[in-house]
C-alpha cells in the first residue's frame, strides 16, 4: 500500500513555501539515495519552478549493468497551487503528489530489500504559486514555463515506455472518479489500449477499467492553436517510447485551480498501478503495444511522427 506516501505527499506539497529541495530532502528520508535525486530550477520571465528528477535503480537495469527496460513516471501539471489567488493545494497537483508519492514508496522498497528488476525515473515540477487560465469547461493551472522547456527537460534521458500521470478532472468526457489510462501513442500513431495494462488496472482497482478517450490534436504540441484535453499526452511529442497517460478523473467537471479537491484515495490507486506496472514492464510481462502491429501500421500508412511537431503553422497561442 502506498496511502502514507500519499498523505506525505500531499502535505509536503500543500504550502506556498515548498522548494523542489524540499521534496529532495523528504525523499531521502524514504530511502531514496541522494545521488539518484536531482533539482533544477527553470525560469522564465513568467516565473520559475523546480524539476525535480530521481533515479531508482533496478538490479538488471541499464545502471547496473543489465538490459531490464527501463520506465519513466513523469507527474504532468501546471502547478501545485494558484498563490496568491488561491490558497492551498490545486487540483491540478495531483499529478506531482503521485510522482512524489511513487518515488516515496519505490525508495522504500529499495531499502527494504524489494528491488525492481528494471530502472525507474520518476519525475514532476513544483510550483506553488503558478497561473490559473481559462479553458472550457473549467478554468486550469497554466505554468510559467512553456511545454517545450517541460519536455527537454524531463524528456531527455533514455526510455523504453513512459507513463503520464495528470489530474484530468475539468473535462464532460470521462464521468468517473479514479483513475483512466489511454490508448498508448507512439510517434504520432493513436495505437490500441495495452492489455496488459488494462489487467494490472483491474487488479489494483478490483473494479472494471476506465479508458480515457483522447483525440489527434491531444497529441500534438501545446501552443499550435488546438484544442488539448490537457497535457497529460504531451510527453508523447518529445520521445520515440510507447506514451500512456494515468488521468485522475471525477464524475463532475473540477477547475484544475481548484482547492480541496484531491483525493488521496483515489491518487493512491494511481500510484499502485504505476509502481505495478513499474514491476511487470522491467520483467519483460508489460506490453504496452504490440510491435509488429504498429511497424504494420506504419508500413500502410507511412509515418506519423508529423504530429509531434507544431506543423506547418507557427505557434499560435500562448503555451501553457
């Protein structure tokens, strides 16, 4: 169980004073060696935050030597809070407490002698004091940062899959509470839903899964004058590894700036399955496409990698 990584999580976030130094510090307390964490803070003229990064290493992973896959966790968001407009934790945070909270629990783990076979990069921003912006049908977190500086920087290390983890809360698609997974994308191609991972999200919630829809120009680049669900599928335009987002959802539409609104438990059933799926893709059990259909795919209709970039347009709107 990962409840009280959780609880930590979300009360190490919910101040306007946390630094990305002070997650750092929280996680070597669980565990977590300081060498495998790194901070850095990136500024723009909108403000700053903090990215914080963290290896937990696998005992047949790429850092030991071994050939084990390696997965990366990365908590999507705009920012923690909307200080000073809004006082406390943002619903948009939920994306960095779950990061925080799996990087938590796999350096537990580690100490306690249950050491995953594949290598783990687990990363988020902290940003306590980030803009709201509109957006229909609610109101999100925008970031002082721009998607691209996001990708470079957390995108910028060898991996095999990547998982998504973002509050998706403030939509009229998906009416559940929990959590959803989407179909996994891959170099611009919108590909099946893992059954693999469908299996390790019925085990973890013990109820049917939830598959979150997702369109083409939720793939493709913030800031070219699309319509993104959120940005839970930016990743997938800064990598060649199969993307799959982890959406938090709700049965109502919730302003990503929105107080109050987290739900431990349900953020606690995200963590769970990222660290299951964590344990079954470096086993080499976890497929989250199926190779010789997408080279198929891509022998039928060419390439789709046109969708990660921002087009033949110019960017057209602020990014978020």
């Amino acid at each position: 169980m990962s409840l009280i990584h959780v609880m930590r999580a979300l009360d190490l976030l919910d101040s306007p004073l946390v630094t990305g130094e002070d997650v750092k510090r929280a996680l070597t307390a669980e565990g977590v060696p300081e060498k495998q964490i790194e901070v850095e803070k990136v500024s723009s003229a909108r403000g700053s935050t903090d990215f914080v990064k963290v290896w937990i290493y696998g005992s047949c992973g790429r850092h030991s030597g071994g050939t084990a896959p390696t997965l990366g966790i990365t908590g999507r968001l705009g920012g923690i809070g909307a200080r000073p407009s809004r006082i406390g934790l943002v619903s948009d945070g939920d994306g960095a407490a779950a990061a925080v909270a799996a990087a938590m629990k796999l350096g537990t783990m580690a100490c306690r002698g249950d050491v995953l076979k594949g290598d783990v990069f687990i990363s988020t921003h902290i940003c306590p004091n980030a803009p709201a912006i509109p957006h229909a049908p609610v109101p999100f977190m925008g970031s002082p940062i721009d998607m691209t500086t996001t990708n470079r920087t957390e995108m910028n290390v060898p991996l095999d899959a990547v998982l998504s983890v973002d509050t998706t809360r403030g939509n009229r698609v998906l009416n559940r509470r929990g959590f959803a997974i989407t179909p996994t994308v891959k170099e611009g191609w919108i590909l099946r839903v893992s059954d693999d991972l469908l299996d390790l999200m019925t085990w973890v919630t013990g109820e049917l899964p939830a598959v979150l829809p997702i369109t083409m120009t939720d793939i493709t680049p913030y800031g070219n004058g699309l319509y993104h669900l959120n940005s839970i599928m930016q990743p997938c335009t800064a990598v060649k590894a199969p993307v799959v987002g982890v959406a938090l959802t709700s049965q109502s539409a919730v302003p990503g700036c929105a107080s109050g609104a987290a739900q431990p438990a349900d953020i606690e059933s995200a963590v769970r399955f990222v660290i299951e799926a964590a344990k079954a893709f470096g086993e080499g059990k976890c497929r989250f496409y199926d190779e010789k259909e997408f080279q198929l795919a891509r022998q039928r209709y060419g390439t789709m990698e046109r969708l990660q970039t921002m087009g033949a347009l110019p960017a057209a709107d602020p990014v978020l």
